[in-house]
C-alpha cells in the first residue's frame, strides 16, 4: 500500500482520556463509550485517540480536549498532554468502515518515518468520515561543536 503522507505540525493539547484495559478492540470500544457517556454532547468535540508503546506492549487511551478547566474537575478522568511538534500523518476515509485498517497505517508510518519513541501514535477524529493517523517525528540531534 503506498501511504499518502504529509508532515504537520501540532500544538500541545491537554486531552481528557479514559484508559482502555487492554489494546484489543473491545476494551478500546468500552473507553470510547465510557469517555463519552459522560459528555452532554459530543457536537463539536474534539477526539483523539493515543497509543503509547514500550517493551510491555500498548496502553490506549481515549480522549477528548476539555470545553473549559472546570471540565476536567466535573468529567472525573485523567488527564495527559499531547506533545506539540512534527507528526507525519495519513488520513483514512470512512474509518468507522475500516477499524482494522488503523494499526495497519499505524505501522506503515511508523516504518516510513523516524518515530520519537516517547511519544504516541495519535488517532484525530477529525469527523464522523475522516481519521488523521499521527505519528510524532523524532527530532534531530544537534551535534555539539568546540
């Protein structure tokens, strides 16, 4: 598959999350309902998914940016925030069609592209129709001189 990719650049972004028990399907569907059964809307939210790695396997978590501070207090979750920088990203259409695709994109950019290990892989729901799949660049090391 050739990706269709682009760099952009994200602000930092504190994101409300539900963490997910495991990384299967499932328990990523019972975040997902639990973050946002406790909104008294999702019109006009902002959604990310985010999927940390290291040695142990995958931690996913649901998330939603805040409408104001005292959201953070009254919603009861956790926060976490989303490391402004560069991302590469591919988007894909009619995602809720194509579940299965995502972890497949997700490794396809991450073996395109530098992948800053601390970082997440984000999902954006940008719309009901449209998935960005993100994944932060490594940043360069300046090599010292003198």
């Amino acid at each position: 598959m050739t990706l269709k990719t682009a760099i952009v650049e994200l602000q930092t972004t504190q994101v409300i999350v539900c963490r997910a028990e495991t990384d299967r399907q499932d328990d990523i569907k019972a975040a997902w309902n639990k973050l946002e059964s406790s909104l008294p809307t999702i019109t006009g939210r902002q959604f990310y998914g985010l999927c940390y790695s290291d040695l142990t396997g995958s931690v996913y978590f649901a998330g939603v940016v805040p409408l104001h501070t005292e959201e953070i207090v009254s919603l009861g979750f956790p926060t976490l925030s989303l490391r402004g920088g560069r991302y590469a990203r591919v988007k894909l259409k009619d995602w809720s069609k194509h579940l299965d695709q995502i972890p497949k994109l997700c490794d396809e950019l991450c073996r395109a592209f530098e992948k800053d290990p601390t970082g997440p892989t984000v999902e954006y729901y940008r719309s009901q129709s449209e998935l960005h799949i993100l994944v932060p660049l490594a940043q360069k090391q300046e090599k010292a001189t003198g």
